[in-house]
C-alpha cells in the first residue's frame, strides 16, 4: 500500500465528518454511460431538444424515447464497489453523507443511508397532474407511459435543463459541505452548478480536499488520487480498517 493511501486514511480517521462528492466516473463502472463523456447520451441526442423542461412539457415523448428503456431496466444496474465502499465507510462512521450529481439511485441501492441527490433521481417518477407517484422500474407502458389513475403525464424526479433545482437538497448538500472536515470528490470534475460550488464552500471552511478521478480536474487539492473510483475506495476502506486496529489495539 502506497503512502498516499495510508496519508489519506490518516487524514480521515483524525478529522472525522468527511463528505464525500460523487459524479458520473463513479456509475460508469456499473455500465452507465456518463452523458457528457466521450461517447455518451448528449453527444447522439442534443440535451436542449431531449432533456429539457420545456421540451418536455410539449413533447413528453423525446424524453421517454432515450430514458425509457434505462427506467424499465433499472433493476439491471447494481452498484460497483465505489458504491460500495462510500456505503461501509459510512457504517464505519467516517463518511457523513453523500453528495451525487448522478440521478440513478445507486448509491442508496448499496446500502447508503444519507444521500443528497441535488440532480434528483431516476427512481421516483410522478404523474405531473395527480402527484402520483410510481418507483422504477415499475412504469405503465408507453413513450410517454401515462398515469394509470388519470391519465397524466408520468415525469421522473431528475432535473431536466431549465428546471429548478430541489431546494433542499440544494440545502442540505451546502450545509453538508460548510461542516465537513474533509471532503472527497470523486468522479466528477465538478465543472457545473450546483457541485462546482461544493469543494470551494468546503474549502473556504477548512476542509482539505481529496480528489478520486482518473484526470486530475483540480489542481490545488490537498491529496489527488489518480485510479478508478472503484478500485482507490475499497483501497481506502482497507487502509482505514488497519489503521483503525492500530489504533484501538
Ligand atoms: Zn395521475
């Protein structure tokens, strides 16, 4: 085991109430394509025509026709072992909550308990008119699929472009960053509003900041760690565990 992990291990073990800050790099080990990657969703469908609000409210089907298929298969997708271990090391008591750009749910499905999803999320979809609300991957049939009690248009709880995101989880991921001591971004080069914000808030209280991303997105961060997330994290996990032994031993 390299120093860096040991350094970080120790970092978080000393300072406690770390926060971790997830994007897309951590579901694209689950085989979830990033949308503004190389090869991903927005480069074949244009997010101004298929992933707008105001698109939506015309023509509710575009949206459905590249979405739908990934809300009807959502069992499918299972958590990689980033997801996983941000789920341990929040048994352990070292992670406080989660933070995630990303709307596909996985990390509550790992087993995390505290997560902020300031996107919103793949997994709850309402009747727009009723606020009926169904849970993926059980939808009615249909592009659009529409409410089986009133027949209203059915949209999932993300945040389409030009949409608003949901103040409280707005809150809570601002708040979440102001009292941590330490904060992990990982998978994510945190380029757009709201998460951009996040690691300068943290920062600017004290925070060090540890970055998990194959491409290093952040030049100043106190300790960068440059492999995939699902192979830095579970390294992480077993460092912490052994210096956790030591310690109480
Ligand atoms: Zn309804």
């Amino acid at each position: 085991m390299d120093t860096l992990y040991e350094d970080v291990a120790k970092l978080m073990i000393e300072r406690k109430r770390c926060v971790a800050l997830t994007g897309a790099g951590v579901s694209a080990e689950s085989g979830i394509s990033t949308f503004r990657s190389r090869g991903g969703l927005w480069e074949k469908y244009d997010p101004a025509v298929y992933a707008s609000i105001e698109v939506f409210r015309r023509d509710p089907s575009k949206y459905w026709s590249i979405r739908g298929d990934f809300i009807r298969d959502y069992d499918s997708y299972q958590p990689n072992n980033a997801h996983l271990a941000l789920a341990e090391l929040e048994k352990m008591g070292i992670l406080q909550s989660v933070v995630t750009q990303n709307i596909d749910g996985l990390h509550t499905k790992a087993g995390s308990k505290r997560v902020i999803e300031v996107h919103g999320t793949i997994r709850e979809i309402n009747c727009l008119k009723c606020r009926k609300q169904y849970i993926a991957p059980h939808v009615p049939e249909g592009t659009p699929p529409y409410c089986e009690s009133c027949g209203g248009v059915l949209k999932p709880n993300t945040v389409l472009f030009g949409e608003q995101l949901p103040p409280d989880a707005l809150m809570n991921a601002q708040n979440e960053s102001l009292i941590c001591n330490v904060m992990l971004v990982i998978g994510t080069s945190a380029n757009v509003y709201p998460a951009a914000a996040l690691p300068e808030l943290a920062l600017q209280h004290g925070a060090a900041i540890v970055e998990v991303n194959i491409e290093r997105a952040f030049p100043s961060v106190d300790y960068y760690l440059g492999e995939k997330a699902g192979t830095a994290l579970p390294k992480l996990v077993d460092e912490i565990r052994k210096q956790s032994s030591y310690s109480i031993s």
